[in-house]
C-alpha cells in the first residue's frame, strides 16, 4: 500500500476534523499524519493491545483502530482524544480507508497482471483464469498506447500519464521502464486509429504546455481481446521504433499508418544491403550532393509534379529538369517515371533504415 496516498487522504480529511489524525503501519510507525511533525514517530504496544481488545484501544491521549482488521499485515489508523468523538471518529477513518486501500490493491493487482500480459510473461491458458479471478473485463475493446519521454523529468512520468486518464477505472498506465509508459485505454466499439491518435496527440501537448518534457508516442492496434494486448504492445513499440527511422519529425505514429516503413523494419539487413547495392550501382548514390538530395525530398512530398515543385524550391522549372536529368544520369532512375521514383523512394528509407540499425524487438 502506497504511504502517499494514505498521507493524501488525510491530508483531505484534515480540515473537516479538528483533532490530529494518522496512520501507522505494521511496526508501529507513523506513516501518514495531519501533523506532519509526527510522520516517523513510533506507538509502541498498540498492536499488542489490539490483539487482546477488542476494535478500540485508548492509549496515551490517542484512540486506535485497525483499517480491516488487527492482523499482522494492517494498518492502523488513530485519533487524537479519548472520548466517544475520538472513537467515532477513528471508526470513520478507520472504514474510508480501509476501502480505500481495498481498491487500490485491486487495481495494483489487475495493473501487475496486465503488465505480465504485455510483456508476455503468463500463459494464453492463464490468462482468462486470472482475468476471471480479479475480475478483469476479457472481452472488452482496447488499446495499447506507449508514451517515451525524451529525457528524465522532475515529476515521475508514470505520475504525468496517471493524471491525464480521465477514466481511472477502466484505463489503467505500466510502467515499463524509466523512460516508457504503457497505457492500456478501453474504448468504443467500432473506435478509429484516426480518433486514437487524436488523443495521444491531446496526451502529447498537455505533457509539453503543462510538465514541460516531450514524448513520443507509439499506438499498437484495437483489439477486442485480452490475449491480444501483447499482440497490441509490440505494435506500439514497432510504430515508435519505425516512427523514430522514417518520420523523425512526428511524435505521434500508429502502427497501421507505418506503410511501407513497417515491412522495411521487418526485412533482413542483408536483404536490404542487397537491394541498396543493385539499386545505387558503383557508389551513385554518393555522388548526390545536399542540394540534390533536397530536390528529390521535396519532389516527392509534392507528388512528382514538377511545377509544384519548382515553385517550393523557388527555382525555374527548367531548372527543375535539368536536375531531374543530372539525377537520372548518375543513379540511371528517372524520378519522372513513377515506377522509378517509388524504387528511389524505398531505396532512400531502406539506407536510412541501414544508418539508424534500430533495436529489434
């Protein structure tokens, strides 16, 4: 049981009790306090005294008693006073929390379940026992969205993510390691990626307007299944890797709008090395300068229409062409043609593919 959320929930019930109020735990100590002077002090005997009364112990000004019950493992929540108020009072706090911490144990559980079903580290066969045993929803429509922060930040990211949810039942957040963040999103029936990336574009800039810190988002696939979640994982993790090679400058992919970037990722590097060498013959790529190479970029963004293009470069459309020539005369492919332009245009993601030797997973 997390200390800051008992200390959060009494620093709440503060103001509507006039008497110090806390929590101590197991060995006796003061874990969550309204005075937060107290917070380390030790209450010797107390747990003892429970274990021979009955829910109520009145013991040095203070009236105790337990949150569940006075079992070894439980928490004790305490009053200050020794009349019927301080009594009532403690039963109260001792009732919220004990709730409280039912709750949260509950959705600690189901999070580490789902963090085994991401990671592939439960059996399929497993998977719908356990989902059953914690009551987890097996068949409900969800998503796999992994947030990367690009650096380390003051404020845990796993905390940042935690409090854009706006639905902290049904979605819960992983934490995976210290940089990526796994959210597990239930939605509508019949939900588009379309309407998925808009929210982790939403997740995006609220992260940069109001923590300050970039992210980079991955999307898996929806999936109708819990034992499609980690089917859903590794696409959120591919879309971040590919995203992170061939688009650079977007912070949001999906792994159904990767296109062909995704079976590049896929193919062997020897493949690829291959294909590069049949493509640029004798070094032809090479001899491209920056300039050229801006030329067939902006080419390509503007569809192969030559006019457009001169007109972004600012340069006459003869000039255009006299390029396109030099391009054709070095490397043999007329960007003009469109089945030689889409093998120019592969043959460029595959040696930027090659360069960045991303991590496979």
């Amino acid at each position: 049981m997390s200390n800051r959320l008992f200390q959060r929930v009494i620093h709440q019930m503060k103001d509507a009790v006039d008497r110090v109020i806390g929590v101590i735990d197991e060995n006796g100590q003061i874990i969550a306090c309204s005075e937060l002077s107290k917070i380390g002090e030790i209450r010797q005997g107390i747990r003892e005294e429970l274990t021979y009364a009955s829910e109520i112990v009145v013991s040095g000004g203070y009236t105790y008693h337990p949150i569940g019950s006075a079992s070894k493992d439980e928490y004790i929540a305490f009053t200050e006073g020794e009349d019927k108020t301080a009594e009532r009072t403690a039963m109260l706090i001792a009732i919220s929390l004990s709730n409280i911490k039912r709750l949260y144990d509950e959705k600690y559980d189901k999070s580490s379940f789902l963090k085994n079903v991401l990671l592939d580290n439960i059996l399929p066969s497993d998977i719908y026992v356990k989902s059953k045993e914690l009551s987890f929803p097996a068949d409900e429509v969800r998503v796999v969205m992994i947030v990367r922060f690009s650096r380390r930040t003051e404020m845990l990211p796993y905390d940042m993510v935690q409090s854009l949810l706006p639905d902290r039942v049904k979605d819960y957040v992983i934490n995976i390691n210290e940089r990526d963040i796994a959210v597990v999103k239930e939605v509508p029936a019949g939900t588009e990626i379309r309407e998925v990336e808009d929210e982790a574009r939403n997740f995006s800039d609220t992260i940069k307007s109001e923590f300050f810190s970039s992210v980079s988002i991955g999307i898996g696939t929806v999936v109708d299944s819990i034992k499609d979640l980690a089917r859903s994982y590794k696409e959120a993790q591919i879309a971040l890797e590919v995203g992170k090679v061939f688009d650079s400058e977007k912070s949001i992919n999906s792994y159904e709008n990767l296109g062909i970037g995704r079976l590049i990722y896929q193919l062997p590097t020897t493949l690829c090395e291959m294909f590069l060498n049949e493509v640029f013959r004798n070094g032809s790529f090479e001899s491209l300068d920056r300039e050229t190479l801006n030329t067939i970029q902006v080419f390509f963004e503007n569809n192969l229409n030559v006019s457009e293009t001169s007109r972004k470069l600012f340069v006459h459309r003869n000039t255009l062409v006299y390029r396109l020539e030099k391009i054709r005369k070095l490397t043999g492919l007329d960007l003009r043609e469109f089945d030689h332009a889409i093998t120019f245009k592969v043959a460029l993601m595959v040696k930027r593919y090659l360069e960045s030797k991303p991590v496979k997973y």
